[in-house]
C-alpha cells in the first residue's frame, strides 16, 4: 500500500508559539534592563532553558494532549548548583523562574490556539482534509480494485456538499470478511485517494480511501477515522 504524505502545519499554532516567545522575550528583556551586573546574553538563554524543565501532568483537550507543569525541578536543580557560588544564584533567579513560568505561557498559548483552530477548520467538513484536487487521482490498493479513474471536477463540486456518517466498523467487517467467498472477496475500499492537499494552515495529515461504488471517502488519521458519502460516483471508466 503506497501513501501519500502532503507536508502541512498548523497555522495556528505556529502563531501562538511565536507570540508566546516573544511575550516570554519581553519579559526577560525587562528583568535584564533592571539588573545592575549584565549577565551574557547565552547564559540567559541556558538558564531559561533549564527553568522550563517541570514535573508535569497530562490532560487532553479536544484531542490535544497538553501539559500542566507542577513542579520547577529545573529551578530547584539551578538552585542547588549555584546556591554556595557566591551571587550567582541571585543574578540567575528571575531568569529561571522565567523559565518555569514559560511553561504556563505556552499552554496558555494552546489553550488559545486549540479552540481557535477548531472554529477555522472544521473537523467535521470535508473540505477542511480535502482542499485542492487539481492533481488528484486514485490508485488501487486491492486485487478487487477495477480500472476506473477519478473524475476530479465531480470530486471538487462534492467537497461541500458529501456529509459526514456513522462508521459501521462490524457490519463492514462481517460483510467483507465473514459472509464472502474468500476466492472472490472484495474489499470495501479497494482505491487510496492521493494527489490531494488539505485546507492550507490545518496541519491535517491523512490517508484517504474510496469506496468501491466511487460515492463514499474514508479519512484515516492519526486520531481517529471518518467517512463522508456522496450521492454521485466519484469515478468513471479508465482509460
């Protein structure tokens, strides 16, 4: 089976990164400009770095695994290394607690950006997964496969309209498996979608089945699966 991987990003996410670090950029240009001994630039970043070590818990949130830190252990390892090495501890201490504090930056990022992006893209849309189609094709995945080809004018035109349905996962199986001869069984999607880019930005990367009547696509993520159908077939005889 080939697969077709589509380089994507998740726009929003992006952006929210980028503003947090320049929040976190600014706060510790405030902390550098109140110090009296100017300590370098590098060892800040060091330090920084460490500080954003934490003992974290998870919590998932509309699919989206994200960390809640707890404990500083960067700050207390940062600490316990310069404590008896005379003020040094003094003149690192905002900065890693900075760190620490980062930490809580970014995830107030995420928790921005993941309810953002769910109202941009929507999860539940077709189009969001599918956004061109120009050079988009089908190649067979099974022996069962015929020689037939994608109408992608008739795929563009049902981006919008095919509507999201229930997997039936078992009654699938059992039709394809347990109640066919296996000598002449056919599989239910026997053609991978390929040639396709999802809505620019989402970050959504997938693999895209057809079914073999040509009206129904099915999405496979790394989360979870959906399937659309359409009332037309989306292929025709190949030439």
């Amino acid at each position: 089976m080939t697969i077709n991987f589509d380089f994507t990003f998740n726009a929003i996410a992006i952006l929210m990164g980028l503003l947090a670090c320049s929040v976190i950029g600014y706060f510790a240009y405030r902390i550098y400009q109140k110090q009296v001994g100017k300590p370098k630039v590098w060892k800040i970043l060091i330090v920084m770095i460490i500080g954003l070590f934490s003992f974290s818990i998870n919590w998932n949130m509309f699919d989206t695994m994200i960390k809640i830190p707890i404990l500083p252990l960067g700050v207390g390892t940062l600490y316990i290394v310069l404590k008896g090495k005379g003020d040094r501890w003094q003149t690192y201490r905002s900065f890693v607690w900075l760190g620490f504090l980062a930490n809580f930056i970014f995830l107030l990022s995420t928790l921005v950006a993941v309810p953002i992006h769910h109202a941009i893209y929507h999860e539940s849309e077709l189009s969001a997964y599918i956004s061109t189609v120009e050079n988009a094709s089908i190649t067979p995945i099974h022996p069962s496969a015929e020689n037939l080809s994608l109408n992608n004018k008739k795929l563009l035109e049902q981006l919008h309209e095919m509507k999201q349905e229930t997997i039936y996962s078992d009654q699938w199986y059992e039709q394809t498996y347990m109640n066919a001869d296996s000598t002449n069984r056919k599989e239910r999607f026997p053609y991978q979608l390929i040639g396709t880019s999802p809505k620019w930005g989402s970050g959504f990367q997938t693999i895209i089945y057809l079914e073999e009547d040509g009206k129904g696509i099915l999405l496979s993520t790394s989360k979870t699966q959906l399937y659309f159908r359409s009332e037309i077939s989306l292929i025709e005889e190949g030439e």
